[in-house]
C-alpha cells in the first residue's frame, strides 16, 4: 500500500453507516411508516454492501455519504403526504433561507420595515464596504441606504428595490411562504419568489432576529462575493432582464 492510501480517510465500514441511519430515523418526526417497498430496496442494498468483500468495497467519501443520507431521508419522508405534510422543506442560498411550510403564504405588504442603523449613503460610500453593483437597464439608484455598520446595502429605484450584502457565509435574510416551491432560474443562477412572503433580518453574532414585514415576489442570486435580493419587478422576465444587466 503505498504512503498516498494510507492518507486517504476512509469512513466506517456499513455496519455504522446503517447504524447512523437508524439514529437518523429515530430523530425524524413522521407520522406513519413508509411504503414496504421503500423500506425493502432500502434494506436489500444495505445487506448487499454489507456482504461485499471489503477489498472490493468502493470508498465512501464524506461527501458521498452526506448527499446519500440527505437522499435517502428525502425517500422515506416524501414517500407518504404524512410525511410531505410534517416537514417544512429549508434552502439556503446567497445569504438567504427560504422556508416553503404547509401555511399560506402572507397577504401583501406596503412596506418593509428598516434594517437596523439603517441611513443614506452615496453609492461611492457604499463601494468603500462592499463591491455594490448596479443593473444598467435602471442607471443610477434614486436613493442608497446602508445598514448594519456596512452589512447590507440598499439600492432603490421607484418601485424597485436591490439589497446587497456577503453572501457566501451568514444568513442574512429569511423568507418564509406557503407552497408551491420557489421557481429555479439558471442565468443567473438564483431563485424567484413569485408571491408575497414573510421576511426577516438575521443580524449577525447571534443578536435578536428582526421581523421585516411582507416582501413581494423576490429574485435571489449570487454575484461573485455579494448575494443580491431584488424585489418589486412584475415579473419573473423583467427580474431576469434587470439581474442580467448588473455591472
């Protein structure tokens, strides 16, 4: 064997990984249990690894285990509408997490509410914090706003609104809304909110999280370092053609 394999991590044989699903299982709240055909392939491909030599074993990277367990919780929950019904289906992406529940989504709202430290800036104030870019099919915002000691910065045009932040590590916003799942776009690569929804701020250090309001239909992408939270286009069309005008 040479130095190279002795490296490589390797996690714990079948039995713990069975072992980890069923702790998994315990912990999940669903009402009745899945289907029996389910249950069975699931058990089958168990035995079936377990009693493959283990020199013939392919190597189960952590990566590999994390998406097979995420898929096979996927499987047993969504198998039954108990399930589906008893879950509230978390996407966390750019700085933001998206809750989609069994709840109507909330009746429209006229304003949302101000971040905290909220104040007016130039957009030369607001580059000095954040690498803030500007849709050219709108030019020049008719009003920049800062908030939260530089966290996020705020674009406004008349109807139209374009929140700025870093998006790569910290939940800065969630938005919570009832079914269906948002809409996937690809150019950008983001997500569109075609409905009004509850959002929240979510300061940062763990400090108390902040009740925004309503929000409008919302499109949500990532931009190099910046997550970028656009809302009050009419349509998903007109929130495309504006994201993909950024500079």
């Amino acid at each position: 064997m040479s130095p190279s394999d002795d490296e490589t991590p390797r996690l714990p044989e079948i039995p713990a990984i069975e072992a980890e699903l069923r702790r998994l299982g315990d912990a999940l709240d669903v009402p009745s249990p899945p289907p029996a055909d389910v249950a069975a392939a699931v058990r089958a491909r168990i035995e079936r690894e377990a009693a493959t030599p283990a020199r013939r074993r392919p190597l189960i990277t952590k990566p590999r285990l994390a998406a097979g367990l995420a898929i096979l919780i996927a499987v047993l929950i969504g198998a039954t509408p108990q399930g589906r019904a008893a879950v509230t289906s978390i996407l966390r992406f750019a700085g933001v997490e998206i809750n989609v529940s069994s709840s109507p989504s909330p009746t429209p709202s006229s304003v949302i509410r101000s971040l905290p430290g909220e104040g007016p800036v130039t957009l030369d104030q607001a580059r000095q914090v954040l690498p803030i870019v500007v849709p050219a099919t709108l030019g020049p915002p008719t009003q920049v706003r800062m908030a939260d000691g530089g966290r996020v910065v705020s674009l406004f045009w008349p109807g139209l609104r374009l929140d700025e932040y870093d998006g790569r590590l910290d939940i800065v916003f969630r938005k919570d809304l009832g079914p269906p799942w948002p809409e996937q776009v690809s150019v950008p690569m983001g997500w569109w909110l075609d409905r009004p929804h509850s959002i929240t701020y979510i300061p940062s250090g763990g400090r108390r999280e902040i009740p925004l309001g309503v929000a409008g239909p919302t499109l949500i992408w990532q931009q190099g370092r910046l997550g970028l939270r656009l809302e009050g286009a009419k349509d998903l069309t007109e929130a495309l053609g504006i994201a993909r005008s950024v500079k």
